[in-house]
C-alpha cells in the first residue's frame, strides 16, 4: 500500500494536485455559469416598472413578486446544500436552469398577477438549486485559495446581476414584456455550461470525500461557533435589508425624486450593480491575505457614512454614494462564507445554501417591508430608514479569531 492511501492529508493534496490544472476553468465556468443564472434573474426586478403598469401594480404588490422569489430562493437552499453535502447530485446543475428557463418564458407571457408569481416562484426555484451546489464546485478547483474562488464565482452573479437590468433596458423596455423571452437563450447555453460542470464534478467526487472529511482546526466549541454563526447572520441581514432597498427600488427612487427616464434609471441601477461586482471580486483575494474579520469590519460598517448621506444629496452624488456603497458592502459575503465554511468543515454546500438562503430571504422580507413602507410613507422614507442598518457591523467585534479569519 502507498504512503498516500495510508495519510489522508497527502491523499488530499495528491488529489488537489490533480485537479489543479483545471481549476481556473473550472472556477471560470462556474463564475459564467453564476453570471447567467443571476443576469436572468435581474430581469425580474429590473422590468418592474413595466409590469406595474401593465397590472395597475402597487408598491406593495412588487414587493410581494420579490418575496416570492427569495422565499423560494431561501428556504430550499439550505436543505439542497445539507443534502448534497452527504449525497452530491451533479445533475442538480443543469437541472436548476431547466426551471430557470420556464420560469423566464413564463414571465415573458404572463397574463395575471398569480402567474407572475408563479414565475418568480419558478426563477427562485432554479436559483436554490444551483448556488450550493456551484459554490462547492468552486471550491473543490480552489487549490486551498477558497477565497479567490469564492470571490471569483461570486463576482460571476454579481455581473450577471449588472448586466440583467442593462440588457432589460435594451430590449424588454422599447420592445414590451413579451421580449422577455429571448432571455431563454442564455438559459439554453448556461444548461450546457452546468452540464460540462456536473460531469467535471462527477469524475472528481473523490476530492469531495476527502474534503467532506476534513476536521475543525481552529478549536472553537460548538456553542461558540453557534453564537459566531448568529453573528454573521444578521450581519448578513444588515448588508442584504440594505442592498434590497436599492435592488428593488432604487429606480422608483430616481424616478419620483429626480425625475430621471426610465431608461436612465436603469444605467444608475447598472452602475451600481458593477459597483457590487468590483466589490466582490476584490473582497476574497484581499481576505485570504489579510483574513475574514478584517474585511467583514471594513465592509459592513465601513458603509455607514456614505448610506447615512445617500438620501440627502443631488442626483450626481447620489449616483456616486450607490457606487462606493455597492462596492463596500459587496466585499464582504465572500469573506463571510468562507469564514463560515471554515468554522463548521464538512458542510460546505450546507453553509453555502445557508448563507445564500440568508440573502435571498433576507433580501424577500426587504423587499416586501419596504415596498409597504415606500407605500405608506414614500420611497424616499426606505432610504432615510435604512440608512442605520450598517451601523450593525460592529457586531464583527463579537466574531472569534480563527487561523484564516
């Protein structure tokens, strides 16, 4: 018997050796893959205007679609990460895309409100099954650099969530609703891209069981990295309340407040949105060389100043404010992930569908307030109001230090 079955650390790097030649495509195919998957699913909100008109729609009606959305988003990611922590499906993949396809034809014909609804339910649907199980494909290609991954298959969502409302701009806007449709495209090529990565996947399930078996080293009892759980929790609540205000409404706001087109709305929207994609890619390089905490602390609270001053300035600085805030804020749910993943080893697309469940469900129940709040007291009220919620990242303080963290 060779030295390496007989030590599973060398069996482990014997393995990660192996795949290393493909990690940066594989990582990349993941990232394009997440870039689709998130660029359809930017569609939604970024045609709510036209919908609202269409269907005589209310605020609190838009933010209803959105819950749908993140609820069906949020509550099946973590059990498809729990159980395919245990028993990987590499069909998953292409399978969750499958329903993103229908759920985005749907949308393109639909004729009542119930059936929007139903293709957001669709387009969540597609989404909780993709994220765990693409996030762990990721990582598996890391070669040890899980933030680079992280960061990289992140950042693929968060342009795909810039380019969904540009595009939207262009050719669902002029056009009208039914143009939706030719979003089916992209779904069509991101099925054969996730095929690709399920049969990598499949051929590599021995790396997986090496790392599923990975042990704890930072020392930290159960009730500790429980209470460090919660913590990144409403940490991530405090970034994802925020960013939904500006996901969901940020065009109603520049709209009602500067009287901008909506066309226009739509390219500030995008900035943003890259704004957040820049953040991202940046935040889990610079955490696997500083560590997690510091880029939580940085992220999280860094943002208060600039949402603070967001609903009080012009229209020039409010476009710049949503910017360095996008990028603020982005920088840390790569870091927050991985820290996770870190403090409770084995369970990487359990955590991974935990925490993107978090920002889906988190994001829904933003969506839904604030849409009653934009109603009851005007859009500009969201802004003021959320304005504090990155003051709660001095909970960072309460985090543990780890090796990496």
């Amino acid at each position: 018997m060779s030295s390496t079955s007989l030590n599973p650390a060398v069996a482990s790097a014997s393995v990660a050796r192996q795949a290393s030649p493909l990690a940066m495509r594989v990582i990349g195919a993941c990232a394009l893959a997440h870039l689709i998957n998130d660029l359809i699913q930017a569609v939604l909100p970024s045609i709510y205007p036209i919908l609202k008109a269409n269907y005589g729609l209310n605020f609190t009606q838009i933010g209803l679609i959105t819950l749908t959305f993140q609820l069906t988003a949020s509550l099946l990611q973590p059990w498809v990460g729990y159980h395919t922590d245990r028993h990987p499906k590499p069909w998953l993949l292409p399978t969750g895309m499958v329903c993103t396809l229908v759920g985005i034809l749907m949308l393109a014909f639909v004729a009542s409100f119930s059936a929007i609804l139903l293709a957001s339910a669709l387009l969540g649907i597609g989404s909780s099954t993709f994220h765990p199980e693409a996030s762990r494909v990721a990582r598996l290609a890391s070669g040890g650099r899980y933030g680079l991954a992280q960061s990289t298959f992140q950042v693929g969502g968060n342009a795909g969530s810039a380019f969904g409302p540009l595009l939207a701009a262009a050719i669902v806007i002029p056009y009208g609703q039914g143009h939706v449709a030719w979003f089916g495209l992209f779904a069509v090529f991101a099925i054969a891209v996730l095929y690709g990565l399920s049969r990598w996947y499949r051929h590599h399930l021995d790396l997986f069981k090496l790392k599923q078996g990975s042990q704890a080293t930072h020392g930290l009892s159960r009730g500790r990295v429980t209470f460090a759980l919660v913590v990144l929790a409403l940490l991530v609540f405090s970034k994802y309340f925020y960013m939904t205000s500006l996901t969901s409404y940020f065009t109603f706001y520049l709209i009602e407040k500067f009287d901008v087109s909506i066309a226009n709305s739509q390219l500030y929207l995008f900035l943003f949105l890259g704004a957040v994609a820049a953040g991202t890619f940046f935040g889990g390089p610079i955490g696997d060389r500083i560590g997690r905490k510091a880029v939580i602390w940085f992220s999280i609270l860094g943002a208060a100043p600039f949402t603070l001053a967001l609903p009080y300035v012009d229209l020039f600085w409010t476009g710049v404010l949503s910017m360095i805030i996008g990028f603020i804020l982005a920088s840390a749910f790569s870091a927050i992930v991985v820290f996770a993943q870190e403090l409770v080893p084995g369970n990487v697309g359990m955590i991974a569908g935990v925490f993107f469940g978090l920002m889906f469900g988190f994001g829904g129940m933003g969506a839904a307030l604030l849409g009653s709040l934009a109603d009851s007291h005007g859009i500009e009220a969201v802004y003021r109001l959320c304005a504090y919620l990155p003051l709660l990242g001095v909970l960072t303080i309460l985090l543990p230090s780890t090796q990496k963290g």
